[in-house]
C-alpha cells in the first residue's frame, strides 16, 4: 500500500525524485521507506548488469512458465496435523507403525547444497512451495533449511534465512518442516555456548521447524545432548542422528562396527531422540550393511528409523530397497533434476520402486514428474554453481567425500588452479584422513580433513613428510583447531605422536568461555534474530547486513536477473510484496566515465530512472 502511494505522488509520476522526496512527506515515512525499496533494488540490478559477475545468463526460459497449473483450493491435511495432533511422541509411534514409507524431500536443502554450492534462492523456493503442499501432501517432511543454507543465505545471497523459513512455512501449511542442525555447531562450524543453541532452537521452531535432525560430526553424545535437549523443550521432535560412516561388513573395519553404532544409537534414544536418523553423508552405506545396522536399530530399540544418504557411487537405490526390506520408517530423496550423484536418490525412482507393494509411499510418480521441468530449468539457470561431476563416482569408497563437501572441494580445486588433480585432492584427502585418526567426516571435520589436504597440494608437501614433522609447517587454523579438541574428540581418539608433535609450540588460542553479559540480553531482547547471527556467524551477518541496508530484501528479484542483471530492452516484472509490482526494463547503457561509472537508463512501471554504477572491470 505504502509503494503503491509513492508510485501515484505526481513528482514520481513525473520521474521528479530528489533525495528528500519521502522526507517532504512525511505521510509516507509513516509507513516504511518504500521508495528506497525501488531504488535500492534498482542499484543491484544496475551493478549485477554492468559487472556480470556470473557472466552471460544460460539460454534458459523463466522456470516458473514450466509450472503445471496450481491444484484449487487449500492443501490438504498432511503431516503436520498429524503432528500437531499426536505431539511429537505420538508422531514418532506413528511413523514407527505405519506400513506406508514416509519419504522426506530434500530439494529445498541438501540437494542444491550437494549440487549447486546451496545457493538456491527463496524466490525458486516459494514458487514451487504451494505446488509441492498440495501435489505431494504424502510426504514425511520438507528439509528446507539449517546445514549450510544458513551460512550461504546470508553470506552469498544477500537474504534473510529467517524469512526464508517463514515463507515457507506459509506456504507448506500441511508437511511438517526439517532442518540439519550441527549439534552444539547449530548451523556455523564450531561449537556455542548452550544458550546460544537453546535460543536458536526456540526461535526456528517458533519460525516454523517442526523436525529437526541433529547430529555431531565426531557423532560425541556430548555435543548433541544440549541441542536434543533444547529440542525437547520447544516442544518440537528430535531426530537424533548417527553418521555413517567406513562399512560395517567389512571383516576388517575395527572402529565403525555395528557394536560401535549400537553404543551411539542407545546414547541417542537415551538422550531423549523421538527418532533415529541413519545420517549417510558420503553414500557410504552398502545395501548388506543398511540391512544389518536398519534391522539391529529397529529391532533394540522402540523408535522410528530415518535413513539419509547420497548417491555419489550411484548405488544407494538398492541401499534404500535393502533398508526397506529391514523395515526403515523413512527416507530421504529429492526431485529427479536435482537428483542423484552427491544429491540424494531421485524421489521418482523411490516411488516406482516401493509402488504397488505393501511399502507404497503414496506419493504421486505423475505429480513429480509434472514437478520435474520446473527443477531442470532451475537448475539450468544456477549453471555457474554446478561442481563439475559429470557422472556417479566409485571413488568415493575410498576417500569418503561427503557429498555436500565433494562439489564444494572441485569448486574450491579450480579456484585455487587445481582442477585437473582432483584425483590428487582425493587420494591426499584420504591420507589426511588417516593421518588423523580415520574420523567421521563431516561438516565440519570434513572441512578440517580438505584445508589439509588441499593445504598439502598446493604447498608440495608429502604426508609422509608431514606426519613426520607436522610442527614444522604452518597448518590450516581449522587442523589445529581440530588438533586441540575445539570441535569435541574424535571416534578413534587421537593420532600420536603427530598430535602431540603439531601442537608442540604453538601458541594457544583464547578459549571460548561462554557467552557474554551483553551478548545474553540481545539474545533476550527484540531482535533476537540478528543477535542469533552476528553470535553464530559473524563475517556473513554483517556482510548480510550491510547488503540488505544497500539493496533492501533482494529475495524478490527472479534469479535469473539477480545472477546476470539486465537485457536491454527485456522488461522486469519484481512483486516487492503482493500487490506490488514494479516493471523494470533497461533501454541503453552509458560507456564507463573516466571513474569507470556508468550509466544506466532505466524505466520502472514506465517512468525514467536513470541509474549509476561502478564498472568494476
Ligand atoms: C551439513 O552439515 O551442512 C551437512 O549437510 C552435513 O552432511
Ligand atoms: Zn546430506
């Protein structure tokens, strides 16, 4: 209502804008900064057109044309009325009898973080949301946010994850909403005071999370209890989850035996889980071996069964049909197009695999496939973030990648000019891995193990020299960290002498000794969202702050104009919010002055708005 105001002023009409346009009426400030709004969001778009940072767009249409029509009427019941009916004690004994497989859809979350660097937007988010509540009611779940959705949100996309969820909420009405939480790790990469995850805790769920997955990469009860417990308390359900990891059939393993998850499940169930989740991060978990740990689980202990994997081998299909056969509640998949390698199984094939058996998930293998060229238009416009893998790859039983970390390490290899010895990255990655003490890997001990090994490749050094003399050489702040226990004790204890040998020397960092005074109130006060992030990742809300103070709420610029600006000539059509629609068209550029700032001749809903930009290149 405010923007529709100021776009009938008759001074903005007329294209007669000055800075102390809304200052002169003060009728408007009443409201909200509203003009700023337009023009803040015409300053991005004129930067992103003339820097291009992400290069030409994909010759891709508008994904949302590839929509089918949205279903009438309401969503119907799914889920989260079962939740909210049975609480979540009740819905966990609900999932454990029923006959129907619960399937989880993962598209929102861990397949574009698996595949395309997370960086999928809101925007592609919500406009596929009230087709999935109401064309696939039957699912479990959503996993739409945590893991490093957060992280990104903030530092990449220049948008607000809390808003995010919201949203979603909204418009998943029916299907109960799942995040990864990293333990005492929340959604950052170390550990935080308890009262900083409590406060997380409470204030996603009040945003609208009704499950969450929880996990500890040196899977240590110590580190997951306070998050279980603060789940317990916000009165949401706890998937207490065991990474996978190593394979239990194999005669020689010593470390990750079914006897060692056994112990960790019964710490799980005894720090209050209402489910258990099989957290298979790297796709490691063979069919025998699902079969053998998903039967033991079910059968000791009273809970429900979850099972997540990768399909970074290509193998985890049958994995799912031998945890099938062992009676798992749950799994996970996500839409085809975003589907398979260090993504999750396809969620069509899961359907064609388990229909017309007793197990049939009741989802719909035709609503998905009228779902799939949305995602493959989608994915098509996020070109830039793709890692690179082009088939499945077998390699991984060797070097245990998980898979969100196995695009992100090919991404980070070509940055640094590795690209063509990625193989080298994998075979130093496993010899890291060895080197300290054969760990769970994943976020963020996986990140520990690859600064080592992409430290090792790019500064020449042999692990054998390495393991020899580790204090001679200027290790990643991540590996001492590690080395010290700042992200809790490792399965297999620690690696000596070479622990003792790194660490010798080095000047101890300042622990981190609980919260402050100061920091405990703005957790308290109004805005205990932004207190949420500056406390868990510093760097990315500021620069998440200074960007939405430039740019305003980015979230509602289509992605394909947000990636690579505008077409001249080609007309922009940006809801700022329902009932509000700005037509931007871009008609003729400047070339760059001699401080390298251009012009942009600009209309928005018809009226000149010539804007400026710095040519950056
Ligand atoms: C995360 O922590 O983000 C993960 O997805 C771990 O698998
Ligand atoms: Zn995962």
């Amino acid at each position: 209502a405010f923007l529709n105001a100021v776009l009938n002023e008759p001074d903005f009409l007329e294209g007669r804008t000055y800075t102390s346009f809304v200052d002169d009426r003060p009728h408007l400030t009443s409201v909200s900064t509203g003009r700023d709004r337009a023009s803040r969001l015409l300053s991005l778009l004129a930067d992103v057109t003339v820097n291009r940072p992400h290069g030409e767009p994909p010759p891709v249409p508008d994904p949302r044309k590839k929509l089918p029509p949205l279903p009438d009427g309401d969503p119907p019941p799914g889920s989260r009325q079962q939740l909210r009916e049975l609480g979540p004690e009740g819905f966990a004994r609900w999932l454990r009898e029923r006959q129907q497989l619960q399937v989880t859809d993962t598209t929102l979350r861990d397949a574009h973080q698996s595949l395309l660097a997370t960086r999928l937007r809101t925007f592609d988010m919500l406009a596929a949301a009230p087709h999935i509540a109401r064309m696939l009611p039957e699912l479990f779940s959503a996993e739409v946010w945590g893991g490093a959705t957060f992280d990104v949100a903030l530092r990449f996309l220049h948008e607000d994850p809390w808003e995010r969820l919201e949203r979603l909420r909204e418009a998943l009405p029916n299907i109960c909403l799942q995040m990864l939480l990293r333990g005492r790790n929340a959604v950052g990469y170390t550990g935080y005071p308890d009262d900083v995850v409590r406060a997380f805790v409470e204030e996603a769920h009040a945003a609208g999370i009704d499950i969450f997955r929880i996990f500890d990469a040196n899977n240590d009860i110590d580190q997951l209890r306070p998050a279980i417990e603060a789940v317990r308390e916000a009165g949401a359900v706890a998937e207490g989850a065991l990474c996978y990891t190593g394979d239990l059939s194999d005669p020689r393993e010593d470390l990750y035996t079914l006897d060692y998850y056994m112990r960790l499940a019964g710490q799980l169930v005894e720090a209050g889980s209402h489910i258990l989740c099989i957290k298979d991060m790297a796709g490691l978990l063979k069919a025998p071996a699902a079969r053998r740990l998903i039967g033991a689980l079910r059968q000791e202990f009273g809970l429900p069964v979850h099972l997540h994997t990768h399909d970074t081998a290509g193998g985890q299909l049958a994995t799912y049909l031998a945890a099938v056969e062992a009676g798992v509640d749950a799994i996970d998949g996500a839409a085809a197009p975003l589907s398979g390698m260090t993504s999750q199984p396809n969620l069509s094939a899961i359907v064609a695999a388990t229909d017309h058996t007793e197990r049939a998930t009741g989802l719909s293998l035709e609503a998905l496939g009228d779902l799939e060229p949305y995602w493959e238009a989608v994915r098509s416009l996020y070109a830039p973030f793709e890692a690179g893998l082009r088939s499945p790859t077998g390699t991984v039983y060797r070097h245990e990648i998980p898979g969100g970390q196995l695009s992100n390490l090919r991404q980070q290899a070509l940055a640094m000019g590795l690209a063509d010895r990625f193989e080298e990255v994998e075979r130093l990655y496993a010899r890291c891995d060895e080197l300290l003490g054969r760990i769970v890997k994943v976020t963020p001990t996986s990140k520990v193990v690859g600064d080592l090994a992409l430290y090792l490749l790019s500064a020449g050094i042999e692990p054998e020299e390495l393991e020899e003399r580790p204090g001679d050489y200027d290790l990643p702040d991540s590996v001492i960290g590690f080395l010290r226990g700042e992200l809790g004790t490792p399965p297999g204890g620690w690696p000596e002498p070479f622990r003792t040998r790194a660490l010798a020397g080095r000047v101890e960092a300042a622990t981190n000794g609980g919260i402050s005074e100061a920091d405990r109130k703005a957790l308290e006060g109004e805005d205990r969202r932004a207190a949420l992030n500056r406390l868990m990742l510093p760097g990315p809300a500021k620069e998440y702050e200074s960007n939405r103070e430039r740019y305003g709420d980015v979230s509602v610029v289509p992605t394909r104009a947000f990636l690579y600006g505008l077409e001249t000539g080609e007309e922009l059509a940006v809801d700022l919010e329902p009932g509000v629609r700005l037509y931007i068209q871009l008609e003729a550029m400047t070339d760059p002055d001699e401080r390298g700032i251009r012009t942009l001749m600009l209309t928005m809903n018809g009226q000149p708005r010539p804007v400026d930009a710095q040519d950056r290149s």
